[in-house]
C-alpha cells in the first residue's frame, strides 16, 4: 500500500462489493417476476393503477410486438418525452412553482437538457439551483429519471426473452415493460429510498430559500427545494442529474458517510439484480453469476488503480515538502478512498453523480472513470443498459472462441450466427464513432477549444471526456469544461442521441433474430460458458476491443499528462 491507503479504505471498498453481491438475487428474484409479468405483493395495491392506465391510453399489456413494434414504440414515446420537457423548460418563467422567477432555458440549452434526461444521460450544462424551477426540477426533470431508467430495463428485458423463446418473432410490449417496471420496481423503491435519505438530512420541500446565520455571525440565504425526491430515483435509476450544480459532492445532496454509501449501493443495485435475471431467464443461474463476476473482475481493478493514485497524491507536491494524498476536488468529509470508490462506480454504471471533482484527480486516477465510460460501461453499467451492453461483449467473445475451436459459436442455447455479430458490432462502433469523432471536431474548431478551461493534455481530456461522458450516456464531466455553448450543447446532444438510441435499436434487432432461432442443446463440443476460462474470455475481449480503441486518445490526454508531471511539467 502507498502511504495515503489505509485498511479502513479498503475495508470500505470490500464492504461494498460484499453488499452489492448479495443484492444481486433478491433484487433479480424481483425483476424476474416483472420480465414474466407475474403477480407481486404490490398488485394488490398499485394493479388497479395499471390497469386504470390502460385503458386510458389504449394499450392491451397482453399484444406482444415484434422487435421492429418495440422498436418504433420506444423511439416515438423518446421523442414525444423530449419535445414536452423542451417545452417545459423554454416556458419555465410563465409556469408556476418558480418563486424566484427564474427565466426559461436558451434553445439550444433546453435542447440539450431535454435530450440528456430523455437519453439517462443528465449531463448538466446549466447550474441545477440557480436556472431550474422546482416546476421544471420535478416536471421536466424528475419524471425522465424514472422513464429513462425503465426503458433501459425494458430493452433488456427484450433481449432476455430473444435468448430464452424459441422460434417466435415477439419480444414482449414495450408499454407493459415500461408500466411494470416504474409502477413495481422504480416508484415503490424511490419512495422509500426518498424517506431515508429525509432522514439521513437531505432536504425535501417546497420552499425555495432559507435563510442562515454562520458559526462567524454572518447571514447566509442556502437554495433548497424538493431535493430527496430527485437524489432518491437519479441514483437508483443511474440517471445522476443533481439538483445542485455540485452533484453529490453537495452536503444536501450528500451529507453523511452513511448516506454516501447507500447512493453508491443504489448505483449498483438494479444493475446487478438484472445480471440474475438474465440467468434465471435462460434457465441458467450460472450465467448470471458468471456475468456479473467479469465485471467485478474489471470493476475492482478500476477501483485499485484510482485509489492508489489519489492515496499517493501529487509528487510535485511531495517534492516541495508537502507530502500526503491528493485532496483538491475532495470532500474532507469522504476523504480519498471513498472519493475514488464513488467515481468508479459511478462510471462503472451510467449515472454521473459525483461526490468529488475528476477534473482535478491524478492523471491515471481520472483516466479510470474515463476509461469506465469508454469501455461502453457496461462494468454493472446503467439500469438496462449494462447488461445488455454487456451482452453484446459476450455474443462477440463467444463468436470469437468458436472461430478458435472450430465450432459454429452458441451462448445459452442459440447459435451465434453473422446477423448477431454484425449487429453487435455495429452498435459497438458507435461509442468511439462519436467519442473520438466529436473530440476531433472540437480540438481543431475555435468554438470547440474555447471550452477547456486547461492547455496541453489536460485541455485535450476535458473535452475527451465531454464527447466520453455524453456518448456513453454517463453525464459526469471534468468539471474545467465550459460546455454551455451553441457548439457544445448541439454537438454533445447528437453525441447522446446517438449513443442510446443507435445502440437500443442494434440490441432489439439481436433480440428479434435471437427468438426466431430453435434451442440448440449443450454438448461436449460447447464452449462452457460459466467458468473461470469464459469470465477471463470476457474481460481480454472488453478490454481488447472495447478499450484499445481509445488508447491513442488516452496517450494524448491522460497518460501524456501523467508522463509530463512526473518529469515536473503540470497544466
């Protein structure tokens, strides 16, 4: 261990991976019975809500839809959603809840936040306090928290029943999965979750302002609102938009230990209970349990590397005599090891939040949530999105140990076949299609390198990591960024655009040519795909072709700044 890590540290680090892995079965034991649509306990309360909606929208739960109707139904249901919360947010001065009169958005800047929440992004190129209303923080905002996050987990929801049905074209009904999922599972959770953190001190009300008087005698007037509520789902469904600019580094937001380390368990959470669904759905336990250890395996090694960073802090600063961990961007209320442990796990799904700033991490230390992001975080990854991201890993990595064996390539029961890798592979391409390409276009445009607050390689990974951020649906950034601009704002919502939906539309078309395919037996010519030999598989595949890719980019960012600072050189 370096100076700066500490057994309570990794002690902290452990308690929370042991936690995580025992959520996985009642949490997936719980998503399973939505994926089938059985009865739960809370039929009895909320069934009448459901059936209620319905009939007033029409909608028969029991028509089941090929992957082309899942497909045009999730896209126009995105569409309709971002329309109304651009409305929403260009119209916030004539709206009520809006006690300090704020004004609406710019265009171009409602464009893009209607685009965030819609795509689970909540990238935040306006202050949540000084520009939001509570109308439009509850309204516009809140509601994309929930939706967002159930239609990732419908789409994966899809792909599980593309594995596990036999010679049939349907994938299930996008609106049954999308009701199941926010009435059962997101609203009941959040409403509890929302209740603890009340009560771990995270405020939730109403008023706009309050007013304080400093330990020094001085009055201070402290913005507020309807706080818990947002924290609550933005975790749960790893949507991370804060109601304060500062995330959860804020002690509204984020105000204990405790509380700390229930929003990184919330994180994880869902994420890791759909990796046993996914198991329990093709019939197969293992397969789950095989899942979410690669990415255990990938998550831990990320957490190491970025807590030995931030532990043996700056040598610069140790040459000059001031020796110790490095905690500028921290809170002296979480200290390093939990500071790093957030930022991983926040990358390591898609949800953003942060509770220190990744701006002014060691190089190496902020290039691992970067490099999380880029890998097409999928390490547990967002509510949905992980585990099908994920898959699409497994169905090249299976592909890939058939062409080495000889054999016609099968995972849990169905041959892997060209349409499935073509498909995989394109919605793959999509990260560093729009990652590396919008990082292109602003390093050399004037409008682009107006952005970065830093020069050098430095510079070049705040807007790395803006294009990373966005196109992986992530929504943290390094902070020195000035992205609410014309340029920014337009170019970063095609980048989430582009990056949910252009991966969504890939998945759902694997589905549909998955549940046409008969079962084919397991025999002793398989390749077996639940030991330590397809988990070690996995991660060389993930790491080879999902994050070489970006090694270039990283050397000119990153790992140059790394190289520079220890020859003495700091930007």
């Amino acid at each position: 261990m370096t100076a700066g890590m500490t057994l309570s540290g990794w002690a902290l680090i452990l308690v929370f991976t042991a936690i995580t892995l025992a959520l996985a079965k009642p949490i997936g034991l719980w998503l399973f019975a939505l994926y089938e649509g059985r009865r739960t306990p809370l039929h009895r309360v909320l069934g009448p809500v459901e059936r209620a909606f319905y009939r007033l929208s029409g909608i028969d739960p029991t028509r089941e839809q090929t992957w082309r109707q899942y497909a045009v139904a999730m896209l126009l249901f995105q569409v309709a959603t971002a329309l109304a919360t651009y409305a929403i947010l260009r119209l916030q001065a004539v709206l009520p809840l809006n006690p300090r009169g704020l004004p609406g958005l710019s265009g171009d800047l409602a464009m893009n936040t209607a685009v965030s929440f819609v795509t689970n992004t909540n990238w935040q190129a306006y202050a949540g306090e000084s520009t939001l209303s509570n109308l439009s923080q509850m309204l516009a905002l809140v509601p994309h928290n929930f939706l967002s996050a159930a239609t990732g987990i419908a789409v994966a929801f899809a792909l599980f029943r593309g594995f596990a049905r036999r010679q049939t074209q349907f994938v299930g009904n996008f609106w049954a999965d999308l009701t199941r999922v926010t009435l059962y599972l997101l609203l009941p959770i959040a409403a509890v979750y929302a209740l603890v953190l009340v009560a771990g001190g995270v405020p939730q009300t109403f008023a706009s302002t309050i007013d304080a008087t400093t330990l020094e005698g001085a009055h201070q007037t402290l913005v507020v609102g309807p706080v818990a509520s947002q924290e609550a789902i933005k975790m749960l469904g790893t949507n991370g938009g804060g109601f304060f600019n500062v995330n959860s580094a804020h002690p509204f937001e984020n105000p204990t230990a405790i509380v700390n380390l229930l929003e990184m368990l919330s994180i994880f959470a869902i994420g890791v209970g759909l990796t046993w669904c996914f198991g329990k759905a093709v019939g197969d336990t293992r397969q789950g349990w095989a899942i979410l250890s690669a990415m255990m395996v990938l998550f831990l090694a990320g957490v190491a590397v970025t807590y030995w960073q931030e532990a043996a802090g700056n040598p610069l600063l140790h040459h000059a005599g001031l020796p110790g961990a490095n905690m500028e961007g921290k809170e002296t209320r979480f200290g390093t090891a939990a500071s790093a442990l957030f930022a991983v796990v926040t990358t390591a799904a898609s949800c953003g939040a942060v509770n220190a700033m990744h701006d002014s991490f060691m190089p190496l230390g902020g290039m691992i949530p970067m490099f999380n992001i880029e890998l097409g975080e999928i390490v547990v990854g967002g509510v949905g999105s992980g585990i099908y991201g994920f898959l699409l890993f497994a169905l090249l990595a299976v592909f890939i140990a058939g062409l080495m064996v000889g054999r016609t390539p099968e995972y849990v029961g169905k041959k892997i076949e060209g349409r499935e890798v073509k498909l995989a592979v394109l919605a793959i391409v999509v990260l560093p299609l729009c990652i590396l390409g919008g990082t292109a276009l602003a390093a050399v445009l004037p409008a682009g390198l107006a952005g970065p607050l830093n020069k050098g390689p430095h510079g070049f990974s705040e807007i790395l990591y803006a294009f990373t951020s966005a196109t992986g649906n992530n929504g943290s950034a390094f902070g020195g960024i000035s992205a609410n601009t014309p340029f920014y704002n337009g170019l970063l919502a095609i980048a989430m655009w582009v990056g949910r939906f252009f991966m969504m539309v890939p998945v759902l078309a694997i589905a549909g040519s998955l549940a046409q395919k008969k079962y084919t037996p397991e025999t002793a010519g398989s390749f077996p795909t639940t030991g330590a030999l397809w988990i070690g598989l996995l991660v060389g595949i993930i790491l080879i072709v999902g994050g070489l890719t970006f090694l270039p980019a990283l050397a000119l960012g990153p790992i140059a700044e790394q190289v520079a600072m220890l020859a003495g050189t700091t930007f």
